[in-house]
C-alpha cells in the first residue's frame, strides 16, 4: 500500500491528487484482480515515458502518486525508459514503501540508448530476486553453417532470475529499436529476432538456473501481422490471446508492448486474465473520440499553469517552437506525466501444492 502522507489536502493539487487517487484505485479494483500471498503472480511491463526527463517540465508529485498506485496493484513490473538520473523512480519507491524493491541496468550510452536504463520493480514480501541478473551481450549466430557476428542491440536487454510460491523464472526485459516510424523496418526486426533467438536457446540449456522464461516490454511493434511480431513467436514463445488483441499505446492503436512465454507445463501457469490498464479513464483526462468536451472528460485546463514552462521553455533552457497549443496536453504534457504507453498485465499461477501432493499420493508403498 503506497504511503500517500506527503499529499497536503489544503492545496488545489493536494485535494485533486485525493480525489483522483479515489477514482483510480476503484477503476484498479474493477480491472485489476486483486493481489494473492500464495495463489497467483500479477506480473506487468510499463514503459513509463523518459522516466524522468524534464522534457515538457518536471513531474508533478501527483503524478508520481499515480504512478505508484498503479505499479502497487501488481507484485512485479518492468520498466523501460528509466533515466540515467534515478531520481524520479526513487520518488516512486519512496511512495511505495520499504517492502517494495528494484532492479535497475546501467545507463545506455549512445544517442539510440537515450540515456535509458531498465528496472524490474517488485514487492519483496511476494517475489526474491535470486541472484542471477545481468544485460545480455548476443553472440555470433551460425547462419547456413557460416558464423555470422551480430550487431549489438542499442538498450541492451535486461535479464534476472526470481522466485515467488512454487516457481522460480527468469525475465528478460527489452526496450527494442524505434529507428523508423514505420512498422516493419530491417533494424528493428533484427533486433527482435537476434533477442527471441539467443533467449530461445537459452531456456532449453539444462544448466540453466531456470528454463521457465519470461520475454516482456517494449518491442514497439505496430500490429500483431508483422513481421516484427511474428519474430517473437518464430523462437517458439507464445503470447496470450487475450494481450494479442489489446494495444498499449496511450491512444490504443498499436501493439508495442508484449509479455512473451517459454515456460514448463505446472510451474507458471496463465489462469486467462490479462489486460491493458487504461488510467486515462481516471487521471489527466482528455474527452474519447465522440466524446462531450466538458470538465468532466477534460483536465486540460486544470493544468494550464503546470504546463506553461514546458511548453514555452525546452529543458536545454532554449525557447520551444516545435509545437502548438492544439492538443499540447493530451499528446505531450500529460504523456510526460503519465505516459504514452499502458501497462499490460497477466496474471499467473504459482501454487501447485495440490499438484505435487497428488504425484507423491501416486508413490508406490515399500515392500
């Protein structure tokens, strides 16, 4: 449970944070299944836009309790987009409390890294990392028996090894290339495609610390036709139906974010609920396409002063003349806040007790 005792109710932003928190955890309850200690694993990836860039200005401490209202109804999240200057996960973490812990990469250096680190977000009380974690190097593949070098992927993927109930799995986290604002451009298929490779024979080495496999983040793939998705599947990982058919970006028109499986039969079972977490319904509201425009469906105004640095200001100090004010905050401001993807969700089995009880019931008596 987030500790929400910074939040000063006599102030304009204190009593609106109070107010929208309301809204926001009953739209959690509604969407989200509620937490387990033993019986199921709700496990998540979230890009959290330049986490945190002054981009568009600084965020808001209501945001970041937004933001750790959500990441509190799962028991561990992947998080792309960290930035090198940990200071606004450590507002985060400092929102969820002392049982909550992280995992975090080096920064990406390079212009593609854009500074950018990877974290694994967990509630120690549910989930224990075990020790085995590290950013994966690719090595060279053999491609018609000649061995071919493979060019290194510009946000290195993180991978790291927990326990929680019965199962012990690994995840890998990726933030793949964008390159071009096309679906399907060479760059970013390779990329997919060398990872989904290289982590494919990774869960079948018997030295493994764990063959049940987790392939979960940002692949920044367009439609579940492409071949950017297909690269996925082509290593032998499945995708549940049901996050096939659902796109996480802010304006839910593409499938960027996947959560991806190779795991054994009885030790990470999928109970069928999964899902995209739209807090636009509850937070920094902007009207649906057919929408009434009223204060009830636009928060635009309620932010006009929060706004105003980042939108006249760029964070170099230089004036900002790339944008207009059409649409300033649904597109930019707010998705600087928040972001501009969703969290995507699935809900997994970790107690097979029964299961195990029931094969030593099966156990011969000794004569």
């Amino acid at each position: 449970m987030p500790f929400y005792n910074t939040i000063r109710p006599e102030t304009v932003e204190g009593k609106r944070t109070i107010e929208r928190l309301l809204v926001l955890r009953a739209q959690l309850a509604r969407e989200i299944p509620a937490r387990t200690l033993n019986e199921t694993l709700l496990l998540a990836t979230w890009n959290i836009r330049d986490f945190d860039k002054a981009s568009y200005g600084d965020r808001l401490q209501e945001a970041i309790h937004y933001i750790a209202e959500i990441i509190s109804h799962f028991d561990l999240v992947a998080v792309q987009e960290v930035n090198k200057d940990l200071t606004a996960l450590e507002r985060v973490m400092s929102a969820l409390g002392s049982d909550w812990d992280y995992l975090v990469t080096d920064e990406t250096m390079g212009g593609s890294g854009n500074d950018e680190r990877m974290a694994f977000v967990y509630d120690s009380r549910k989930v224990c990392f075990r020790g085995v974690a590290g950013e994966l190097v690719l090595p060279p593949r053999k491609v018609d028996g000649e061995v071919v070098p493979v060019a290194q992927v510009w946000r290195t993927p993180y991978i790291a090894g927990f326990r929680a109930g019965w199962t012990k799995f690994m995840l890998a986290t990726v933030h793949i290339t964008w390159d071009e604002a096309t679906a399907e451009p060479a760059s970013r298929v390779a990329e997919i495609e060398h990872v989904a490779k290289f982590l494919e024979e990774r869960a079948e080495d018997p030295d493994a610390w764990s063959n049940n496999l987790i392939l979960l983040g940002d692949f920044n793939i367009f439609q579940t036709e492409d071949a950017t998705f297909e690269k996925i599947t082509e290593a032998g990982f499945e995708i549940p139906e049901q996050l096939q058919e659902l796109p996480s970006n802010a304006i839910q028109t593409r499938h960027y974010d996947q959560i991806a499986f190779r795991a054994r039969p009885g030790y990470l079972d999928r109970t069928g609920r999964a899902g995209v977490f739209d807090y636009y319904e509850s937070v920094f509201r902007w009207p649906d396409e057919g929408e009434e425009d009223t204060p009830e469906t636009n928060d635009d105004v309620l932010y006009r002063d929060a706004m105003e640095p980042g939108y006249s200001t760029k964070a170099d100090g230089g004036p900002r003349t790339d944008l207009s004010k059409k649409n300033y905050f649904k597109t930019y401001w707010r998705t600087h806040q928040m972001s501009d993807h969703l969290p995507m969700w699935v809900e997994l089995r970790i107690n097979y007790t029964d299961d195990y009880l029931t094969r030593r019931a099966d156990t011969p008596l000794e004569e």
